[in-house]
C-alpha cells in the first residue's frame, strides 16, 4: 500500500527533508511540521494538529523552527 504524503506550502527558509527549502516551495512531507510549514491538504492538516498537540510550545534542536534560525543566522 503507498502511503500517501502531506502537502505543505514552506513559510520561511528551512532545512526539511535534508535540503534546504526557500519560501513559496510546495513540498510533500511525512516529518513532524512546524510553524515553517502551511498545511495544503487535509492530510497535512491532521498531521499538523496531531504533532502541535503533542509538542504544545516546546522547542528542539531537530524542530525546522529551530533549523531555519540557525540557517538564517548563518547566511547573516
């Protein structure tokens, strides 16, 4: 059976996926999203609500949040 992945529009420049993702793109992502991300199906939307509601604010080094500001700091 192939999993079906969710649709987000990219918000800010991020690190997902092992690339480095510019604002605008349209990915496919089965990870974990983050406030980087806009939900575009109804899949990613479930995913989004599952996985916030889970973190609730928490902030970790593997969070895209937490990626981008890094890949923003470098580029500075």
């Amino acid at each position: 059976m192939r999993r079906i992945m969710a649709k987000y529009k990219v918000l800010t420049r991020s690190y997902i996926g092992g690339k480095v993702e510019e604002p605008g793109a349209i990915i496919q992502y089965d990870g974990n999203p983050s406030s980087n991300l806009e939900p575009l199906d109804a899949a990613a939307e479930k995913k989004m609500a599952e996985y916030q509601k889970q973190v609730g604010q928490r902030i970790s080094a593997s969070d895209p949040r937490f990626i981008a500001r890094m890949i923003e700091k470098q580029g500075q």
